[in-house]
C-alpha cells in the first residue's frame, strides 16, 4: 500500500506525520519504506544524509535496474523501517517519478511517502496521483486551507495538526478540503521536543502514536 503525506503550506508537520505513520507500519508489518521527496527525514532521524539519494536516480537518463532505489535505502530503527533518501532537490522529469511510482506500488512493504509542499508544477505530483492512500497533512488555519485553491490534487484524507485555541476545527477542514479527516494530531511540545531530539524512531510520543494508528487500520 502506497501512501502520501502532503501539504498545501510550508510547516504544518508533514514530515512529522509521514515519519511516524512509517514507524507506526513497520512496527504493525514488520517492515515498512519511507520514502523522502522533501528533503527533511535524514535529519529528523538523525540518519547520514551525505549519499546519493532519490534526485540522483531521478536525473539519470538510461534505464536503471528494478531494484535501483532499494540500493539507495538506509535501515532506520530496530522495526524494519527503511529511508529511501531524498539526496537533493528533485528535478523536473515526470517520466522517472512516473517510474518510481510503479516500483513503489510493487513493493510489499507499506510505503510511506513525504511528498513535502504541493506547488504548480511541484516534480512529485506523478506519485502523489498514483498513491492508494494521499493525505493533506494541514493545520486548521484559513491561511492553509487557502492555499488548496492553487493545489492540483485533491486528497483522499486529512490529517489535522491541532492547536489549542483555533476557531475552524476537523468539520471545517473538511467541508473546505473535501475530504474526510482520518486523524487529528495535537500541537504537542512532547513531539517538537522529539523530533529535535532525533528520538521519533525510538520514542514515537503517544500524542502522535495514537491518532496515527487509526489510519493503518
Ligand atoms: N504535532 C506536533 N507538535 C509539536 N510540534 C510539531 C508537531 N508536528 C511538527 N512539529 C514541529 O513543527 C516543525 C515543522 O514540522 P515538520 O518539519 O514536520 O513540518 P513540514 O510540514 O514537513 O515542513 P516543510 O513544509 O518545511 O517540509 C518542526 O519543528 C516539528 O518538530
Ligand atoms: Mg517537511
């Protein structure tokens, strides 16, 4: 199962969200692939990211073999959870993450994408199409929900970061993404704290844990 993490606006906690979905798979199947278009996973993990990594592949003209990416991926954590990097800004070519989609969607582990910010003409929009699961990771924010006008994707699910004090919540994200929210995520000092730490592997916080959850099942 192929599932994408997106947003319409910068900063919402994406690659958070997309990080512990993997985790929560790879601890539910035994083995799970996240997959980072974005650029941010390394780090938040505290994996090497100074390889060659998805651009690389991405730019390469010839055919490369099948299981090219699986040589590219990184083992993150006791659980079977694998990285395949981003290793550089992706370029421009909808025929490479055309391809890659389909490599994606043969694997038997689930996948997890971070697919990062959706712009006009953003590269990873081929695989975002072609996921069985694509997710708008948003804030209930006007600014956020705004910025879907300009989105070229509609998503099958939402998932809400939550602030305390907002006066839009899951029901209006709803109405105005025209999706279903399948988990709201609270603003969490516990989970920043983590992710500074480069403890989200070892310690997924519960306030992340638990919402997430309901979506492998
Ligand atoms: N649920 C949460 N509670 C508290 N802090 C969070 C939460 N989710 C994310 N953060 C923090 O918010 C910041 C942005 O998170 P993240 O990098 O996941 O956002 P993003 O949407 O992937 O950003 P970008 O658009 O730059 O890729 C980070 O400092 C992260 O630790
Ligand atoms: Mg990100």
């Amino acid at each position: 199962v192929l599932v994408t993490c997106w947003s319409a606006k910068g900063g919402v906690g994406t690659t958070v969200v997309a990080t512990a979905l993997a985790v929560l798979a790879a601890r539910r199947h035994g083995a799970a692939l996240l997959v980072d278009l974005a650029g941010d996973v390394a780090p938040l993990v505290g994996a090497d990211s100074s390889g060659p990594g998805l651009a690389d592949w991405a730019a390469v003209d010839h055919d490369l073999p099948i299981d090219a990416t699986t040589r590219l991926e990184h083992a993150l954590g006791p659980d079977g959870l694998s990285l395949l990097p981003a290793g550089g800004i992706l370029p421009d070519r909808p025929d490479r993450l055309a391809a890659l989609a389909a490599v994606l969607s043969a694997d038997s582990r689930p996948v997890v994408v971070d697919a990062g910010c959706v712009r006009p003409g953003w590269p990873g929009e081929p695989l975002a199409r072609s996921a069985d699961r694509s997710l708008l990771v948003t804030r209930p924010c006007y600014l956020a929900l705004r910025r879907m006008a300009d989105v070229p994707l509609r998503p099958h699910g939402v998932v809400v970061v939550r602030e305390p004090g907002r006066a839009l919540d899951a029901g209006d994200v709803a109405e105005a993404t025209g999706a279903a929210v399948v988990a709201e995520v609270l603003q969490d000092p516990a989970v920043a704290r983590a992710a500074d730490a480069g403890l989200l592997l070892s310690r997924l916080p519960r306030t992340l844990a638990r919402p997430l959850a309901a979506v492998w099942s």
